[in-house]
C-alpha cells in the first residue's frame, strides 16, 4: 500500500487485507488484531470518525461503561 496523505470513508471499503491492516496499524499505532476484514473496516472507520469529529465525552462513556 502507498502512503495515503488523505484517506476517506469510501477509500476504506476498497482496501484490502494488507491494506486494512496497515491502515489500522498506522492509525492505532499496534498491529492489526486477527478478525474479519470488515471488522477491521469498522475499527478503522471509527477512529477516522474519531479523529475528525472528537471521541466520545466522558459522560457518554460513563454512560457506555454501565449498559
């Protein structure tokens, strides 16, 4: 995979495997856990949501910790 300067969410359905892992590697500085590529597409697509719009505040994920 070439370096990608700007990757968008459409861009991460056509990745491939490597691809993805190397995606995933990059944006959560670990190596990719071994589940299923649209697994890996979810995560990945979380963390550009993440990134782009803020995380989760920390009541929501109070909120989150006791369902």
């Amino acid at each position: 995979m070439t370096r990608r300067s700007y990757l968008t969410l459409a861009q991460i359905a056509d990745l491939s495997g490597s691809e993805l892992s190397t995606e995933w590697a990059r944006r959560y500085g670990a190596p990719a856990p071994k589940i299923s590529p649209d697994l890996l597409r979810m995560g990945i697509a979380y963390k550009f949501q993440e990134q782009r719009q803020g995380a989760l505040g920390r009541s929501t994920r109070k909120l989150l910790a006791r369902a």
